[in-house]
C-alpha cells in the first residue's frame, strides 16, 4: 500500500469538492435552492487554489 500525505487544508478542500460532486451524482442536492453546476462549483475554487499550492505540481 502506498500512502500518500498532503497538508490537512488540502484534505479538508479535496473532501469538500469530492462531497458535493458524490451529492451531484446521488442527488442528494436536487432539493437545494442552487443548481447541482452550481453546488459543485462552489467547492472547485478552493480545491483548485490548494492543488496549485502543494508542492512539486
């Protein structure tokens, strides 16, 4: 097994992106006020922002 370690705000972004892409896909959000493009949209940024600033990208 390889393991893989990445700073803790990386982990909590990546959790958060990939949470609201899994609600998109089970349509847990489709009661939601906001869009699903919308919902997943939301937590793209600041995923994006803490892959950009890990080293050795």
């Amino acid at each position: 097994m390889i393991a893989v370690v990445f700073p803790a705000d990386f982990h909590r972004r990546a959790c958060a992106y990939a949470t609201a892409v899994d609600q998109v896909l089970r349509r847990e959000c489709a009661h939601a006020e906001v869009s699903s493009h919308d919902h997943v949209r939301g937590q793209h940024p600041a995923f994006l922002e803490a892959a950009r600033a890990q080293p050795g990208r």
